[in-house]
C-alpha cells in the first residue's frame, strides 16, 4: 500500500454481486455464419462464448439482479444507501438516468444521490472513483455507496468487433472494505480519440479496430509506468497476487501486457511469464461473458478477489474508448477469502441457454424489430 494510503481511512468493497443475461452463443457457432475459421474467434482473438440478452431484456434487468445480489450479502440495509450511481454505455434514455429504473426496483429513494455515468468502458471505473472519493471526503457520513457497471455491448451485423460482443453487470457496495480496500491513490491517463464511438441515434458503434488496439496499449504503458515510478518494474508486479484488466477480447490484455514488458525493456519470456501467472486466470469470466462493456474489468477484479487472503494486492487497469483510463490498487479484505459472489456467476452459467447460429440471427432480428 502507498504511504498515502496508509494515512486515509480504509474504504473499499463491502460486497459484490453478478448478473449474466440468460442466453450464450458459442463464438464457433458466429464462425458458421460469417464463414471465418472459428480459430481466428478462439486462437487469434482469445474468445469462447458470448452472453446475450433476449429482446426484452438488458442492462436495466442485469444491473437490478446485480444489486439485489450485492444487497443481498451485505450486513448493511437499503436505508444505508446515500448514493446509486451507474456506469454504463447501454443507457436507455439520453436525460433519465439509468440509476432511476435501478432504484424503481429496489424501492430506493430519499436522502440519495442518484446518477449516471457514461465514458465507454471506463464508466463504471468513474462512478466507483466517485463513490470512493465521496466516502474519503466525509460528505457520505456513515451512509454507502451503490455502484453498479452494466452493458450489453452488440455491434453491427458483420462487423470485425461482432465476435467480441458480450452482457453482464456488476454492483459493488463502497462501504467498509470487508472484501477490499481500494487506494486512493490512482494512475490516470487519457487523451481525445475516435477509437470507438457511438453517434446520438444510432445503435451500433463505430470503430476504428486497429487504432483502438493502439490507444488501449498506449494508455496501459502509460498507467503502468506511473504505478512502477522509480521502482524495480518486475519486483512491483511479481508482487501482485493479480493484474486485472479492462478485457475487450482476451488476446488484446496480451497483447496490451507484451507491449507495457516492452516497455520496462523485458524479453517476451517474462512478459509472458507473469501474463499466465497474474493475468490470464483472471479472464475466465470475461471468455464466458464476452465484452461487457463498464463491466468487463469489474467481473475480472471479482474472479481475482475470490479466494485472496486478507493483504494480498491486486492491479485493475480500466480503459474505455474516446479515451480514458485508470489504474487503481486494491488490497484484499477479511472476506475476500469467502469469495461468496461466486455463486452469482456459477448460478447464470448453469441456467443459461446456449443457442446456436440459427438462434443468433432469429435473436437480432427480434431485438431490431423490438428495438424500431
Ligand atoms: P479483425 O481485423 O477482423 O481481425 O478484427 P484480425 O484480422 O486483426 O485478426 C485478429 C487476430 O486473429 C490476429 O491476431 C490474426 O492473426 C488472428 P494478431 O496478429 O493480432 O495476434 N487470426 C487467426 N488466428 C488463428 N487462426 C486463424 C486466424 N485468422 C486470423 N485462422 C478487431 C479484430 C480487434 C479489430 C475487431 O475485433 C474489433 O474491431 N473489435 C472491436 C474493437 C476492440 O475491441 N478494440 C479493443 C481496444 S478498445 C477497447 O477496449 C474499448 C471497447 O471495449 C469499447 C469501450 O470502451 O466502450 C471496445
């Protein structure tokens, strides 16, 4: 921890529960229809299966099952809430906040603050620093935090990011740091680019692919490089029990880490070294997700924090489009061990459905006609 940290009351992570939408589609199956050999899915891009959300049903549906979950477990009451606040790009008004159909559900109002946050995949990284940064203040009082990072990312039929596509939503309680306690201290980096973006009106982003792989690998050196400082660059990261990333398709974290190793002058055999120790077992949600938006970092940090003992550190590297990203230190709490939210994950992956090709195309043409 920082010395800064040291100084700063603890707050972080009092609980944490997970939503998957009720469909998957194996991306094999997307091969099929696009006629692409389906390693170029699996081998060159890193992905497995896609969660996909019926037509009546998305973000709002995910995020509430989220919060219920995270409410669920937490020792704290509904009274206790100060603030709801949102990350997402999936937003389905451009004045109400997403956070107002969460609270209609969960029968939250009052003394709340209550809003959205949009920065592409960095939304939900953004509400969470808000939320910290609030109870660090002293405003919140003895009041907490909901934070809720929920999206269904689909893009135009055809398009190269199609394979890449993906749902879910994670809801966080920033209170007391049971499960982790998160730095104040950060590593921010942005700079204004059209990588990827989604013009009012439209349904599907535009994408620039290569230069998003681009500015995604520039902001992760940057973010790194800040969090190293002076110090010996392979001493800090070896003494992470995880290294967390925002996780668009699992080869792009690779291919972001070999470039931040390249960058501290290491050989692609320690990159890749503490790629397969730190990394790669943090993204088996993230391949059974696909992209998910505000929420991808967040089911990665979970996967990470479940099972860790009390003290034990972990990275999360955020990243979104336009673009903006942050990397932040989270410390491993009592309960972390328990990895209790676990089970919101094993439950949605047992009951989910699995379509194949035939089912995709039938799906997206409801979810257009649902949509006109
Ligand atoms: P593409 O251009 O169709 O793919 O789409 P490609 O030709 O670059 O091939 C991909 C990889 O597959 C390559 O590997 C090929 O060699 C390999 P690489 O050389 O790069 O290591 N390949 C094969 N491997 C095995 N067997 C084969 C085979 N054929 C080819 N037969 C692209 C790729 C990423 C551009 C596309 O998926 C895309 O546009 N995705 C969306 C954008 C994106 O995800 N960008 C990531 C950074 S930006 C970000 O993270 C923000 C985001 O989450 C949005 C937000 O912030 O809101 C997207």
């Amino acid at each position: 921890m920082t010395a800064h940290a040291a100084t700063s009351p603890s707050i972080g992570l009092a609980s944490i529960g997970l939503s998957l939408p009720p469909l998957a589609l194996p991306v094999e199956e997307l091969a099929k229809l696009r006629g692409q050999d389906p390693q170029k899915y699996t081998l060159g891009l890193g992905c497995q299966e896609m969660a996909l959300c019926p037509p009546d049903f998305g973000a709002v549906e995910m995020a509430v099952e989220a919060a219920k979950r995270a409410l669920g477990r937490w020792d704290g009451d509904l009274g206790r809430i100060g603030m709801i606040v949102v990350g997402t790009e999936s937003a389905v008004d451009m004045s109400r906040p997403l956070s107002a159909w969460v609270a209609e559900e969960l029968g939250l109002r009052g003394a709340v603050r209550s809003y959205e946050v949009k920065h592409a995949c960095y939304g939900g990284t953004v509400a969470l620093r808000q939320a910290l940064e609030w109870k660090l203040s002293g405003a919140a009082g003895d009041k907490a935090a909901l934070v809720i990072a929920t999206d269904v990312a689909l893009y135009a039929l055809s398009d190269p990011g199609e394979p890449t596509q993906g749902a879910g939503a994670v809801a966080m309680i920033v209170d007391q740091p049971d499960i982790a306690v998160i730095d104040p201290m950060s590593y921010p980096w942005s700079e204004p680019a059209f990588d990827f973006w989604r013009p009012v009106g439209e349904s599907f982003p535009r994408v620039d692919g290569k230069f998003s792989l681009d500015c995604y690998k520039k902001a992760a050196e940057n973010c790194f490089r800040a969090f190293v400082g002076d110090d010996d660059a392979q001493q800090k990261l070896s003494a992470l029990a995880a290294i967390c990333f925002h996780v668009p398709f699992p080869k792009m974290v690779k291919k972001a880490f070999l470039h931040v190793g390249e960058s501290f002058g290491w050989d692609y055999e320690l990159s890749n070294q503490i790629f397969s120790q730190k990394i790669d077992p943090n993204m088996g949600w993230n391949r059974q997700c696909g992209n998910a938006y505000t929420a991808s970092l967040w089911m990665s940090v979970a996967e990470a924090l479940a099972g860790l003992d009390e003290g034990q550190q972990i990275t999360a590297f955020s990243y979104g489009s336009g673009f903006g990203a942050e990397l932040l230190t989270l410390t491993a709490g009592p309960e972390a061990a328990t990895g209790a939210w676990t089970a919101d994950i094993e439950h949605d992956l047992a009951n989910r459905e699995h379509i194949d090709a035939a089912g995709y195309e039938s799906l997206r043409d409801a979810r257009l006609a649902a949509s006109a």
